[in-house]
C-alpha cells in the first residue's frame, strides 16, 4: 500500500494550432477574342496560364514542457511503496505544417467570333507544396528533492524521481495542394475559314503541376535531470 505520494512535476508544453491552408492561385481574365477585320483577321489568343498555388506555412515548434519543482520534506519513519516526484514536464509536439494552396485553373480561350478558332484554354496553375512540420518542444528539467528520514522502511527501489521530461514530438510536414484544372476552350461560331497565322486551336493545355508534401519537423530533446538525495538522520 502507498503511504505516501507527493509531486511537483511540470506541466506539459503546448502544442500550437496547425496553420491554416495557404491560398489557392488565381484564374486569370479571358484571353482576347479573334478580331473580325475584312483586311486581316487577327486569330483569337490562347488562354493564360493558372496561377501558383502559395506555399504552405510552416507549423510552430512545440512548447518546453515545464520545470520540476522542489521538494523538501522530513519525517520520522517511511513505511511502504513511498513515492516523490519532481519530473520535468514532456515537450509539446510541433504543429503539423500548412497545406499548400491549389493551383488556378487556367483561363479560357478566346473566341472565334465568326471568322477564326476559338482557341484552346490555358494550361492550370501549379500547387503549392506543403509547409514544414513544426519541432517537438524540448522536455523541461527535473527538479529537486531532499528526504530526511530517521527510519526508512520503503519497499521500492526507487522512491524518489526527479528525471527530465521527454521531448515532443515533430509535426509532420503539410500536404500539397491540388493541381490546377485547363481553362475552357473558347468559341468555334458560324461560318469560318482559317487563316494562315491561326491554323488551328493551339496547344492543347495541361494540369498544372503537383507539389510535394513538407518535410516533418525534429523532435524535441529530453529535459536533464534533477537531483535527489535521501538521509538518513541519526
């Protein structure tokens, strides 16, 4: 039967909110429609590109785990599994990094307005990559203990326990975000014929490019120690 358990350990270091999605590219305006002119008709333009996605923030590190507190205490006679505690408190883990942001879809095409192609859309923006996890917090420190005892009768081995607390762990990294959509194809309208400069509908557009996930955080180092000592008083 325990007799006796008195702690003053740390408390435990906070773990910060992820962050939030980082924002996704725009879509840019229409590309210009062909211009009907009887001396040259001018083609139609392809559509712009999609824009980046934005980079994922970087999750916060992980608090320091509290301190261990001190203990002084004296008494006559320990009987029994007697217990103190002055541990450190663990370390908080990291924040998970920031998702990317999602490409832009690409812009339309212009139209043919009656006299070209309408024109292929362009190509979607690429996705942010994911933010870093955040670091494990580190543990705090043991605190101290100081037993005086005239009669120790304590039946365990390790009455008093003044280690480090643990580190925390890393945050692993953000995700990357979605690829942006091709832009819509613009008009093909009534009777037309092709000229020279506008053969055809353009390059045909493509997903923007994928994006990597962060890389995890590190985690945190376990708090030193404390010290501890009990006597046996005459």
């Amino acid at each position: 039967m325990t007799l006796a358990w008195i702690v003053s350990n740390g408390g435990p270091g906070e773990t910060a909110p992820e962050p939030n999605k980082a924002t996704s590219g725009g879509q840019p305006t229409d590309a210009q429609d062909a211009n009907c002119n009887w001396i040259d008709d001018d083609c139609a333009q392809v559509g712009l590109p999609g824009g980046p996605g934005g980079h994922g923030v970087d999750g916060p590190s992980g608090g320091t785990g509290g301190n261990g507190g001190s203990i002084d205490f004296e008494t006559d006679t320990i009987n029994g599994a007697v217990k103190f505690q002055a541990k450190g408190g663990a370390g908080g883990d990291g924040s998970p990094g920031g998702d990317g942001g999602n490409g832009g879809k690409g812009g339309r095409g212009g139209d043919g307005d009656d006299c070209e192609l309408g024109r292929h859309g362009g190509s979607g923006g690429p996705a942010g990559a994911g933010g870093r996890g955040g670091d494990g917090g580190r543990g705090g420190n043991g605190g101290s203990i100081l037993v005086r005892v005239k009669t120790d009768n304590s039946s365990n081995s390790d009455p008093l326990d003044a280690s480090g607390g643990g580190g925390g762990r890393g945050g692993r990294g953000g995700f990357g975000g979605d690829s942006g959509p091709p832009g819509d194809d613009g008009a093909t309208t009534g009777v037309f014929s092709t000229s020279s400069d506008c053969e055809s509908m353009g390059p045909a557009p493509a997903w923007g490019a994928t994006a990597a996930t962060g890389p995890s955080g590190n985690s945190g180092g376990a708090g030193n120690g404390g010290s501890v000592s009990l006597k046996v008083l005459p």
